[in-house]
C-alpha cells in the first residue's frame, strides 16, 4: 500500500486531549495507527503511556524520529515504519488513532482479530455508523456483523471537517470499541468470517443463493450440505434480515 492520500491531520488541541484522556493509559503499551505529525503520539505519552506508533509515509516517518528523538531513545516510543494492515506488531493492550479513512475497514479487522483490551478510534461518520447499524436493519453489512459480534461499539464524540488539515468532506465520529466474547458459540472464526463475506458480498440474494455463489471460498458439497440442514424460512431471507445468532447458527453448519 502507497502512502495514504486520505491522510487528514487532526490539529483540534481540545479534541486531541479528549481522544487521548477517554481510558486511562498510564502504563499501559498503547498502539497508535497513523501518527501523522504526532500531536496524539505527544498527548498519548504526556499521560504515561509507552506508544507503538506504527506510520506509513516515509517524510513522516523521519519528522517522527525528529520530534521524538528523546522518547524514542528512552524506550517510551517505539516507531514502526509500515503498512498496519499488514506489519508485524508486538504486544500491545490499548489502541488509540485515528485512522486513515482508506484503511478503516481492513485495520479494525486485523484489530479485531489480534484482540486488545479497549481501543478509541476514529473513523469517518459514516463508517462508524454502520458499524453500530443493527443486524435485521437495511443498514448492516459485514462490517456491522462482524464488529457487533467480538465487541461493543460506543460512539464517544463527533468532530467536523475544520478539526483537521486539510479539511476532510465528511464528519468524523470517535468511538470506544470494548471487545467482548460472541455473544453465540462459533465453532470457526474464519469459517465465520468467509461466511459473512460470501453473503455480504451478494446481499441481494437470498441466503441459499448467496451460499451457492461462495464457491471461492467452499466447496460445493459442503454448501449443499449446509443448504440441507438450513430452515426454509431462513434461506429465502437475504443476510440484512439474519440475526447475529442465526449467523453463527450457518457458520456452525460449515
């Protein structure tokens, strides 16, 4: 991945020090996610906490370890360069960023997968709004399902397009995500997973059809042997109408 191009630096000083005073992070080693030009890195280890800041763009990269020199040396900070969806991470128990608008979706995932103890993250409103749609809403997609099953989603604060430079066309909203066990036995995440992307990807059909077209990611007899076990009702509903248990129930069946 290419330096971000959606990068909007957030230079609101009173939002910054809120973002960074949501959960107490005194102690804790907490994994930051696009630094930028560190104004949240500053107010994250002004309060005590040792930061792994994980930055993509090269000449950021360089300003960081300016600016930084003293924490970096003293084992408070721990640059890394690279891509986050994609970098090694060591161990971390909170995660506080704001993200790049283009990776949100594929970093809260890896997150997710990873797991942490709470995170405070801010995405683009609209984003973050489908994360808490409820499932048997139009609105709820995989992101929605997938959030909504490992954790709880708490919107902490709204900020408009002057709290960043350059200014962004969108509002951006902060978030508390605490995760939490599922809320249904699941048997395979990853089976879960796939399962969500295969009907996700084909919402507009119903569950048998969707099923029958995730062929990339099961195989045919086990497709039509969870088809079999699956109540009528249910596959001629298409995945907005499934609750978060009747997701876990088809996952289960593969």
């Amino acid at each position: 991945m290419s330096a971000p191009k959606d990068q909007h630096f957030l230079v609101d000083t009173r939002a910054i020090e809120r973002i960074a005073g949501f959960v107490d992070v005194s102690g804790r080693r907490v994994l930051e996610v696009g630094p930028g030009e560190g104004p949240l890195t500053r107010a994250l280890l002004e309060r005590g906490a040792e930061v792994i800041a994980v930055e993509l763009d090269p000449p950021l990269c360089e300003e960081l370890e300016f600016s930084f020199a003293d924490e970096i040396e003293e084992g408070r900070l721990h640059l890394i360069r690279g891509d986050a969806t994609r970098v090694d991470l060591p161990a971390f128990d909170i995660v506080v960023a704001n993200l790049p608008y283009s990776a949100s979706s594929k970093i809260t995932f890896r997150l997710l997968e990873i797991g942490f103890e709470v995170a405070v993250l801010m995405y683009q409103k609209e984003f973050a709004q489908r994360m808490i749609a409820r499932p048997g809403t139009p609105a709820v997609g995989r992101l929605s399902v997938m959030v909504q099953t490992y954790a709880t989603v708490k919107p902490l604060l709204e900020l408009p397009p002057s709290a960043f430079r350059p200014k962004p066309l969108v509002r951006s909203w902060v978030v508390k995500i605490t995760p939490h066990e599922p809320p249904y036995p699941i048997n395979d995440r990853k089976a879960y997973a796939d399962l969500l992307r295969v009907l996700f990807s084909h919402r507009r059909k119903t569950i048998r059809k969707g099923l029958r077209s995730g062929k990339d990611f099961f195989d045919k007899e086990t497709i039509e042997r969870v088809i079999a076990g699956l109540p009528e009702d249910l596959l001629g509903r298409r995945p907005e109408e499934l609750s978060l248990e009747e997701f876990a129930m088809i996952a289960n069946l593969i």
